[in-house]
C-alpha cells in the first residue's frame, strides 16, 4: 500500500491528502489507516508534509532522496510496478 501511496505523490506536483490518496488509488480504506502509512512514510524520510488549513498535505521527497540515493526510488517503484503486472 505505501508504495501505491507514493507512486501516486509522485504524480502529483502540489501533493496530496489521504483522502485524495485514496480516491486515487480507488481504495476503500478508513482515513486512520491512511494516515498510518503517510506518519510511516513521512519517518522514514520518504515524503514530506505540510498543513493547509485543517489538511495536511504530503509530497515525495524527490530531490533529497535522489541526492542521497540516486536511481533507488526509480528502481523499487519500477520493480513494484513490474510485480504488480503494469
């Protein structure tokens, strides 16, 4: 599930909320869960977030994980979507 979460921050240049995540991703799933995933990711340095208004908004970290680790979030996403038959 976090690397569909990330997969589709990725698309979006302004972010996204976990509701609008998991419209998305066409995903029944409760609002607290998502939330669990985005406070994984957001520990682990994947993404960042910020608040707007009463939404928090989160976005892939891009340049500093390809600064840190260039080609790596390309390569599991890519492998990922391999496995899931895309």
């Amino acid at each position: 599930m976090r690397l569909s979460i990330v997969a589709e921050l990725r698309k979006a240049e302004d972010g996204l909320n976990c509701v609008e995540t998991t419209s998305r991703l066409k995903c029944a799933m409760p609002k607290s869960t998502c939330s669990q995933h985005y406070r994984i990711l957001r520990e682990s340095g994947v993404i960042h977030s910020e608040r707007r208004g009463v939404e928090l908004t989160s976005r892939v970290r891009r340049k500093e994980l390809e600064s840190r680790f260039p080609g790596l979030l390309d390569n599991i996403l890519k492998s990922w979507r391999k496995e899931q038959g895309e």
